[in-house]
C-alpha cells in the first residue's frame, strides 16, 4: 500500500518531505528539500494499493503524463524536474510554487477587467499552442488547473497536470464538469485539440461571469443537456462584447463546429489587446486593488529549513585546503581609478515605465580607458572579515575595445528599415527601430535600437531566430530565469525588456566586452585575478541552482565584462537559452569542452553538476587562454576528449598556477559526476581560502 509520507522521511535519500500541502485523491502533493541540490520542491505522489489489479495501469497513466508534462519547456507550464519509479514509489519533482489557482483567485472575490484577463490567458493559451505542436493534449483546462504564481509583485499564470488520464464519471460536477469538452463526457479519452479550446473558452466565460457556462448536478444532465443543444448560446452582459464571438465558437457542442484553433483564439486576443497597454510578461499586479501578497495557497512558498543540512559526500581531498567559517558577503565591486575625467556611461535608476532611458553623451570617449584589461578594472570591496582584496595590476597595456563594444551609433538619417540584411521582427518594428548590428551569429543577432519617437536613447536588443515552437518557449523561459536572477544578484544579465513573440530582449546599451575578446586584447589574467572573479561567479550560480534553475550553456563567451560606472564587472549571459540543443550538431565547436562529458552533447540533459564542470572549464580558459585541447576539427576533438579520464595537464600550459587552485578546478571538471562538487557555495568557500593565501603571499 503508497500511503502519504510522514514529514520528516527522506524519499529515495534525496527528498527531504517538510510538509503535506494534499493528500486528497490518488495522488499527495509535499513540499520537499532537494538534498543534493539544497532547493525546494513540490513532489507529487502517487498513493493507492499496489497490489491491486489496475496499480499498473495507473501507474503509467501516471508517469506517461508527468512525462509528456517535462517535454513542454513553457514559461507559463509549471515546470518537471524528475521522475522516481525506484523501490516501489512512484513520484514527480515539480518546482514549487506560490499563491493559488484561478478558481480560488476568483472565488475569494478578486475579479479580472479585460486587460488582465487578457494577460492571463494569452500566455496561458500559448503554452497550450506550443503543446498541441508537440501532439499533446491538456485535456482538463479549467480555472482550477491555472495556477496564479507569486513572483515578487506579480501574478503569473502556470498551467498544470498536462495530458491527465480521469474517469469522467469521478470528476467533480462544479470545477470539473462544466468545463470539461462534451465529447469527453463519455470517454475521457476522446479528447482532442478542439477539447482544450472548449475548456480555455469555458475557463475565460467563468473569469468575467464567476460562474461556469453551465451549471447541472450529474453527469447524466450535463450528457442530456448537449445532446439536445448545439452549445453555449447565453452570454451575460458581464463578458465584453469583444469576447463573446470567441467563446459563442470555441463553446459549440461538436468539436468539428470549434473551427477556431488555440492558435487563431491567440491571434483573435492580440487584436483585442491593441487597444490595452499589457504587461511585458503578461502577468497581473499582486497587489491591485487591495490583493494580499500572501494569498491561501496550495502550493507554499520556498524558504530557507529550520532543518540541519543534510551531510553531504564529498569526494576525497588532499588536506591542502581547509574549510571556513561561511560569512556573509557584501558588494564586492568598486570603481576603477580612471586617469582621466568626465562622465562615465551609466545604467539609470529609473522607476518608470520600461525600458527606462539609458544616457549616452560622452560616453564612448571616456569609457574606451574604461575597458582596459580586467585585471587592472576589478576591486574587491571590504569583505565582512575587514580584509580589503585588490586585483594585482596587469603588465600588458590596455588595448582599444573591441568592435562589438565600440561600434559608433548611427544617425537618424543612416538608418533603414534594415541593417546589413538584419532586421526587427514585425511586432517589434512598429515601436523600435533598428540602429545599429554590433555582433551576429547563425542563430541570433545583437544590436542597438530606439524607439520611434526618441531616436536619442538606445537600448542594446537580442533577436534569437527560433526553428520552432521548442526553441522559441526555451530561449523565452531562459530570459525569464535570468530577469527572476538579475534582481537577486548584479551577476546575472539583466533585462530591461522582454519581447516572448518575437524572442527578443531589451537591455542597458552600456560598454561591454566578452571573456574572449578582453582575453585576446589584453591577454590570460594573474590566478588572483581569476579566483576574484570566480568568487563573484560562484556567488551567482549558488543562487540560480537555489532556485532550481541550470544554466545548461555556461562558456566563456557568455562571461561578459560590462562597465558599471567605471567598474568592469562579469555577468553571466544568456542563462537557459541553449536547453533546446539535443545533440552535437547543435553545439558549436569552440563550446564543445565546456559540456560536461556524462551529457553527451545533450544540453536537456544538464544538471547542477553539469553546470560546474563548464564553470571549471572557464576557469581554465582564464588561465590559459584557450581550452586545454589541442584539435582543431570537431572529429578530432571528440576522440581526444574520449581518450582523456581527465583534462590535461594545465602546469603544461602555465606553471605558475597555484596547487591549490588546480586542485578546485580539478574537482569542478572530474569527468565522473560524483567526484565533483555539490555545490556552489563549496567552490565559493575554498576559492576564499585560495584567495587569502595568495593576497598573504603577495600583499598590495
């Protein structure tokens, strides 16, 4: 017998259970602590008598649909982590979530206008569009499966429990029943795609009338009730005359009758939303007309355990470096010493509306002394100890910036509809103009742009070209993770902006120079320098994989150096963009060393793990100035690393490497998966350690 799991158990020796939120059903939803990874989660369970005849059926009913749920990478599908169906348990990893479905945000009195309902459901119905292009079916949608998700002040729609497998007879007749799609009245598994339009239309009719389109007692009535009747034909006066010719189509008895895909509802709301100013990420105000910030949830919000941490194995280690007391850290950049005066370029506190201004008077002639070698251009501040941590300066000199970060702007009267063949998408064009491309690949495009009216202030903008409907919703959540991170840590690119439909991104038009490209001008940095900003990278990537987000495409051209008043600081870029790459044909060469071995060049394979072997392997390019691998073909290159147990000798390349630095890189990028770290903060620690030994050694 799968009964509930008591609080305090540890599934499988990895998920810590904290708490029961449901255990109503088949199914029980706890909060978990992820032991590896030291994130939240929601697991769902899977209770009932194993022994019975129709376990099994159940059972992979169960998995099939967690499954088919994990391939739908959407901003606005809650998101799958894992599935168990090891000794005897049977379970899902879920990332957890704040706040409450759409029935009980209405049930509690709270009420949409029109731009809001329309900020709900057109990320809502596109998730759905993405998942019928991949064959998949929701089958269920109702406001009690559309979760409103707290993200700091706002509102986002989740939706959950795709591809379900119910028996119609067993759900319930007020928030199941009246939205589910007459054809599945019958047998559940009739569903089709006019099924899931049935259930959105039903869904946005309850959010302006806070009642369901139809209301009977039984099944026998609602079965009676259609075949009598074509459909849905009684609209109240509560539903915007703009909306009821699509739910008048989408609520129609015969599914063939629902000419109207998920698809052209999309294209149908977009025209209504024109005369809306909406959201940039289609999200509602928590707080809008005296809602609560802490609304009843299902699902509770993530924070810190009072529980001990969990002991965590570590592989086995020489005694060169020992382990300190964790401290809180402060800022850790301070403004270079610049010989000459005048402005510096800076990002704007603005809080407006976006994307704020960003000035650029005098800036490219003041800010070309700014982008000298990084090594003379990061300060640590003060740490919470009272040891001051300074970079020791370089001996190269400082070479002009690069022609990315250089690249002169465009006047008004230079400027088409087009750039050097590159161009805005539509939707994008008819605000932003393009002004200028400074770097380009196969895939992608970065540039400047301003808007129509102010052709003065620029914003930098990336263009992402999607294959399809997987790559687009990936690179679109990756900006979404990266804006959630921004605000938690100044490491992580930041987003001005974010474009989902035309998979696009505003940010600051600030100086900024990559790792590559400061590498080559100024040439490999000193190993303080490197353990410096290694320290600021660590503190980032600790706060991402708290949140349960993997970076997946960490490489040293996504470490980018941007001036920040003076300060030339490293954030990482492009966070989860690549997770859509499956195979090696994907990867470009020059990335190729940086994914961890055990992945075989699938990046929808990454984990935590994964992420710090690609962090060790940057280090290394730091060091070196290229990665430790002599092939310059992509055959070539993948036999020597197949022939390797691990990288080559970096004392071969440079000997003056600290041993206990190579020791931390050797740890990040053992080939076998469990030999690594665990975690981030365990790098952070011992990288202070190396640090405090080398500022001993060679004080400034």
């Amino acid at each position: 017998m799968q009964n509930v799991p008591p609080v305090g158990y540890t599934l499988l020796d990895r998920y810590y259970v904290e708490s029961i939120i449901d255990d109503i059903g088949d199914t029980a939803i706890l909060k978990v602590l992820d032991t590896r990874l030291d994130v939240y989660g929601a697991v769902k369970f899977l209770l009932g008598d194993d022994t019975s005849p129709n376990w099994e059926t159940k059972r992979q009913n169960f998995i099939r649909s967690f499954r088919a749920m994990a391939r739908l990478n959407h901003p606005n599908i809650v998101h799958v982590a894992n599935i168990e169906t090891r000794c005897g348990v049977t379970f899902s990893v879920m990332e957890l979530l704040q706040g409450m479905t759409l029935q009980e945000f209405i049930d509690s009195g709270s009420a949409l206008d029109p731009k809001e309902a329309l900020e709900v459901f057109l990320g809502v119905i596109d998730a759905v569009v993405m998942a019928h292009s991949c064959n998949t079916l929701h089958k269920r949608i109702s406001p009690s499966q559309i979760f409103l998700n707290h993200q700091g002040t706002r509102l986002s729609p989740r939706i959950l429990n795709f591809s379900s497998f119910k028996d119609a007879s067993k759900l319930d007749t007020v928030s199941a029943l009246p939205f589910l799609a007459p054809e599945q009245l019958q047998d559940f598994e009739c569903a089709v795609p006019a099924s899931d339009v049935f259930g959105i239309c039903a869904s946005m009719y309850y959010v302006f009338t806070h009642e369901p389109p139809l209301i009977l007692g039984s099944l026998e009535e609602y079965h009676a009730f259609y075949a009598q009747c074509p459909g849905i034909d009684v609209f109240p006066d509560a539903i915007p005359g703009e909306f009821v010719p699509i739910l008048a189509e989408g609520l129609k008895t015969n599914p063939d009758e629902r000419t109207m895909t998920a698809a052209m509802i999309v294209r149908e709301l977009k025209k209504i939303g024109t005369q809306f100013d909406l959201s940039a990420n289609l999200s509602l105000d928590a707080f809008k007309n005296g809602r609560t910030s802490t609304p009843s949830q299902p699902y509770l919000p993530p924070m810190r355990s009072s529980k001990p941490s969990m002991p965590m194995v570590e592989p086995v280690r020489e005694p060169s470096v020992e382990p300190v007391v964790r401290r809180p850290s402060t800022s850790v950049s301070q403004s270079i010493v610049v010989s000459h005066t005048g402005s510096h370029s800076a990002v704007s506190s603005h809080t407006g509306s976006y994307p704020p201004p960003v000035s650029h008077t005098g800036s490219h002639s003041v800010l070309r002394h700014a982008t000298q070698s990084v090594s003379h251009s990061i300060v640590r501040a003060a740490e919470s100890d009272g040891e001051s941590i300074k970079a020791v300066p370089h001996d190269s000199e400082a070479s002009p910036v690069s022609k990315q970060t250089s690249a002169p702007t465009m006047g008004a009267e230079a400027v088409g509809e087009s750039i050097q063949g590159f161009a805005l998408p539509p939707d994008m064009s008819s605000v932003y103009r393009l002004r200028r491309v400074d770097f380009s690949t196969d895939h992608s495009f970065i540039g400047a742009v301003s808007t129509h009216e102010n052709m003065d202030v620029l914003y930098a903008v990336k263009c992402f070209y999607a294959n399809d409907d997987v790559e687009k919703a990936v690179f679109n959540e990756g900006v979404r993770r990266c804006d959630i991170l921004s605000q938690e840590s100044p490491y992580f690119q930041k987003i001005l902006q974010a474009c989902p439909e035309s998979s696009a991104f505003l940010m600051s038009d600030m100086m900024r120079q990559s790792l590559p490209d400061n590498i080559r001008q100024s040439g490999v940095y000193t190993p303080d320098v490197v353990v410096q900003i290694a320290i600021l990278l660590s503190s980032a990537m600790e706060i991402a994989h708290q949140h349960g987000y993997v970076n997946g495409n960490l490489k040293p051209s996504n470490l980018i150096f941007e001036n920040r008043q003076g300060v030339m600081t490293p954030v990482i870029y492009d966070f989860g963009q690549s997770l859509h790459i499956s195979h090696l044909v994907g990867v470009p060469f020059k990335d190729i060393p940086y994914i961890a071995p055990e992945l075989d060049y699938n990046l929808q394979k990454t984990n935590a793990q994964a992420d710090i072997f690609a962090f060790g392997m940057c280090l290394v390019y730091m060091l070196i100035g290229r990665s430790p691998y002599t092939s310059n073909d992509i055959e070539s290159l993948i036999h020597e690393i197949d022939s390797c147990e691990s990288i080559p000798n970096l004392l071969a390349f440079r000997p003056d490497i600290p041993k206990e630095l190579l020791q931390i890189i050797a740890w990040c990028t053992n080939f076998d998966p469990e030999k690594r770290y665990l975690y981030f903060r365990d790098i952070q620690r011992d990288l202070r350690i190396v640090y405090q030994g080398l500022m001993s050694q060679h004080p400034v």
